[in-house]
C-alpha cells in the first residue's frame, strides 16, 4: 500500500483523513499503522537555523578555537538533545545524535531558542535573518 500524507491545516482535511481511515481495512496479521506528528523544520526554519550557526561561528571562540557553523551544529543539537558521546575509534570522540534535518518544528524551535540563549551569554550580535529565527521561536513559544 502506498503512503498516504495530509497536513491538518482546517477541519475539511480533518474530515476527509476520518474518511479515508473508515476506509481502510482492518487485519489482526498485518495492521495498518496510523501516525501523527508535527511536521518536519521547513526550509525557511532551515535558512534561520544556519544564519543563527554562522553568527555564533564568526564572533564565538569556544576554548581556544573557532569553530565552523557545522561544529556548532553539533554542540547545540547536542545541547538539545541531551546527547552522549562515546570515544571513537581512532581517538577522540563522537557524539552520538540526531539529524537537524529530522527535527520537528517544536525541536527546531527550542534548538534556536538554545542558540538565541547562547548568544546572548556570550555577547553575540545576531544578524537581520539571526532577529527573524529568534521572533520564529518566541512566536510559537516553549515546547509543550
């Protein structure tokens, strides 16, 4: 069976996944699975993310380095998630952690929240696009 997607965006989509899920068949062997989720970061999310990355990468030294926008990706996501590390194979260590790009709106959200937090700790002037992430955030509050 193909994967179907709606966006409950108003109570017509509502209505018609109602339908669509009456429709469906019922088999004790090979159940049918029903999700909902908040949707994935968008692009615009996305842009926000990066220009908030790149501010924190050109005016941050992080003991004695700077790091790129990537690095700082991982710490803050890392931040976010609360993730572990492990030693690597050859040295080092790994983080173990998850895609931004997997992240839901609420995670994107409290992930630029951190960064904005950060930020201001360590006196960073956040650009145009940098302000925009911040009222995104504040705009679709905490996470429940």
């Amino acid at each position: 069976m193909e994967t179907q997607r709606y966006l409950l965006r108003n109570s017509n989509v509502r209505q018609h996944c109602i339908s669509v899920i009456q429709q469906l068949p019922t088999d004790t062997e090979k159940p049918l699975q029903v999700t909902i989720q908040e949707d994935t970061r968008s692009l615009a999310q996305n842009r926000m993310l990066w220009a908030c990355l790149h501010d924190v990468s050109s005016q941050v030294v992080w003991y004695g380095r700077k790091l790129d926008s990537e690095s700082w990706k991982h710490v803050f996501s890392a931040a976010l998630k609360k993730q572990e590390t492990v030693p690597g194979i050859d040295g080092g260590f790994v983080v173990l952690g998850q895609s931004t790009s997997k992240m839901r709106v609420g995670e994107m959200r409290d992930l630029i929240t951190i960064i904005h937090a950060f930020g201001a700790e360590h006196n960073v002037r956040f650009s145009d696009e940098s302000a925009r992430a911040a009222e995104w955030a504040n705009r679709f509050g905490s996470a429940a």
